[in-house]
C-alpha cells in the first residue's frame, strides 16, 4: 500500500494526499501481519549499516562528519493548543510549486554504491514527488537519467570547465535542457579535488580510471567526443583510461572561473541559475549583483575545504543579507526531519538531502532511496505538526521557534 493509497485513513481536512506521515500508518499495519521493516527507521543507523555493504573505497567517498555538529547547537521550542490542521508542505521556488521543500542534492559516482546507481534514485525521486539534482560526475548519461526520472522535477549541476572548453560547456547545457532539466546548479568550490584523507588512504579516485563511472556525461557527449577523437586519432573506446583521465581534468580544471564568466552561462542557459558553495555575505552579495536567480549555501559536504565553516552556522547571516532577493537552499550536514525544520527555520527556501539517500541506495536500490526520504519527510511532517507550525511558509515556520543550545 503506497502512502497515498493509505491517506484516506485520515480525513481529507487534515491530510494532504502526499502527506508523508502517512508512511508510518503502512509500516503499523503491515506489522499487524507481522512484517517488519527491512530497513531501519533510525536514521543515524543508515550509515553504519551501508558502511557494512560497501567497499573501503566506497565508504571512504562518501563519508563525512563535521556538519552533523552544527545542527546539535540548535533545538526546536513547540507551540501547544494550535488547532490547525497538519502542516501545508509545498513550497514556490523560481516561480514554480514543489510538494516538498527537499531536493535530492547531487552525489556522484552512484553505480559505486549500487550497480543501478542514478537510475535508481531519480526513479525513487519521481515515485516521492522529490526534485532530482544530477551531478555532472554521474555514472550515467543526461538523457538516460531524465528518462528514469519521467515526469519528475528534475535540475542539473555543473562542474565548469574552463573557457578554452567553452563548446563542452555549451554542449552539457543544451543536453540538459532538452533533457528536461529546469534549474543550473553551478558548484564553485570544486573546480580541483580537495584534500580528502579518507580517499587518499585507499588511494582512491573514481574520475580516472578505465570505466566510465564518473565520467559518463564526458563519455557520451558529443563535443567531448569529436575533440578526444581529432586529438589522439582513435575514440574514446579504443583507450578509455586516458579519456577517463581527460574527462576529469575538463571538468576539474584545477583553476577557478570569475565571477565576470557567470555572463557565459546567462548567455546559454534560459533557466533559473543556483551558485552552489556559497559560504560568506560577501558572495552572496555578489551572486545578487551578477543576477543568479539563487544560491545553495554549502560546503560540498565538508569533503572539500579542510577546517571550513559548517554550512548551517553562515546560513542566518546570508538570509539576513541577500534572503529578499535570492532563493537560497541549504546543503550539508542533513541526517533526519528534525534538522530539515531547522535549516528551514533557519532561512533556507529549500533543503538538500545528500548522503542519507546514498546509504539508502547502498542498502536496497530505489527502494531503500524511497524508504530514506519517506522517512525524512514523515519525521520532518510530525515534527512541525507537534510543534504548532502549520506550513513551511516563512510566516509560520521562521527562526523564532528555534533556540541555541550550546550557550
């Protein structure tokens, strides 16, 4: 029974059709009929659990800790005797409605945690009414993930190469467009690969060896194509290592843009363009100055700068400065429901969901994906409704109901 199907238990006055709480009525009365979960509800158990399936290499990817801390200083004071239905979840991004305010952050490399890598998770992300953000160091085409994701809601992230590629740059925007993805992310903080210890222990980067994981998006682009081709005389089939290799210096150039090159994208994307790693005022000042449309204030998971600033502890201070005229999404740190109302709470239009879905991937495909976020959005669901907050508008659900704890 799908948490629709298992709505009509709960009047129609009080439960949207998409209500996630619901998820919890299916799991009840499946127990009725003795059937138990086969994945945990605790979301704090989903890491150590796809730690045991996956490889070192794997693991030692994905993993991270420092963000989780930042969420702890903060705890969530309720409201009593609000008689209110439960919370009204949609929320207006760029103009168009979403269900919920979480997106599915892009990860990369999927197929190294379950051999149907993207595919399962933008199919889960459909299935959940949940945007898909496809990273560029996907395991898996543009086109072949959009079909997967159907009708669902779906933008792409680019890691940008350098102007002298220009053409590949181009090439990747109109594949995506025409593929139906309908906001640019555009990651700053990642234009090398940062110091990363627990990938350096296992001596392990997915980008340059002979696969395409990771490089999928190079591999089937044509422009990539015809220049590997003039360049070495053979294609990229005929010597995958160095093509891999090739592939992810393009993309990982080494040498960051300006903030004078965003008029590059303008130029060729007719969307709404997001600066993902926003960190500072002062960028995010700037990122209104050059007329983005947003910007994900994250740190790309505490992977990439060493001895960096939690996402959610710069997050109040950019709201306050750029919230007026930016639509500003959290990335980083998120582990259950509860932190989703804090971030939200905090300022954030929307909120990225990155490593939780990767462990449920890890566990059991897309439904594991599709058991992590029902189970983050019941949790985030009850969560505002035992608190007194009727909707995640920023009249209801704003940094008043918030308290520091680490005072």
């Amino acid at each position: 029974m799908s948490p629709q199907q298992d709505s009509n238990v709960h009047s129609s006055s009080i439960a949207h059709p998409l209500a996630p709480f619901t998820y919890e009525n299916e799991v009840y009365q499946a127990g009725l009929k003795g059937q138990k979960p086969s994945i945990t509800f605790n979301c704090l158990d989903w890491e150590t659990l796809a730690k045991d399936r996956l490889t070192a290499d794997s693991f030692g990817y994905v993993w991270d800790d420092d963000n989780k801390k930042a969420f702890k200083k903060w705890g969530i004071v309720p409201s009593r005797l609000v008689k209110s239905g439960f919370p009204d979840l949609k929320t207006t991004l760029f103009g168009d409605t979403f269900d919920y305010p979480i997106a599915m952050a892009p990860v990369a490399v999927q197929r190294i945690f379950h051999p149907d890598g993207e595919i399962a998770s933008a199919k889960a992300a459909e299935q959940e009414h949940v945007t898909y953000i496809l990273s560029p160091a996907s395991a898996t085409s543009i086109e072949d993930v959009a079909k997967a994701n159907g009708d669902g809601s779906r933008w792409y992230q680019l890691y940008w190469p350098l102007n002298e590629n220009n053409d590949i740059t181009v090439s990747l925007l109109s594949r995506a467009k025409a593929a139906g993805y309908k906001v640019l992310v555009v990651t700053l903080d990642t234009y090398i690969l940062g110091w990363r210890p627990s990938d350096l222990n296992n001596a392990y980067n997915p980008f340059i060896r002979a696969d395409d994981i990771g490089v999928a998006l190079g591999f089937s682009d044509p422009v990539y194509r015809r220049k590997f081709q003039e360049k070495h005389g053979k294609s990229i089939e005929e010597d995958v290592q160095t093509a891999a290799t090739e592939w992810a210096h393009t993309v990982f150039p080494g040498v960051s843009h300006d903030w004078e090159d965003i008029k590059i994208l303008q130029e060729h994307w007719d969307g709404p363009i997001v600066l993902k790693g926003i960190q500072s005022v002062a960028d995010a000042k700037r990122a209104m100055d050059y007329g983005v449309q947003g910007i994900v204030v994250s740190n790309h998971g505490g992977r990439q700068q060493d001895g960096g600033i939690a996402s959610l502890d710069v997050l109040p201070e950019i709201v306050d400065a750029v919230g007026d005229d930016l639509e500003i999404i959290f990335d980083s740190g998120v582990r259950c429901g509860a932190d989703i109302v804090k971030a939200l709470a905090l300022g954030a239009k929307m909120v990225l969901i990155g490593r939780p879905y990767i462990y449920g991937l890890a566990l059991q495909g897309d439904h594991g994906v599709r058991h992590v976020l029902k189970s983050l959005l019941g949790g985030f669901n009850l969560t505002l409704h035992l608190s007194g907050i009727s909707s995640v508008s920023p009249d209801h659900l704003k940094r008043s109901i918030l308290r520091r704890t680490d005072n």
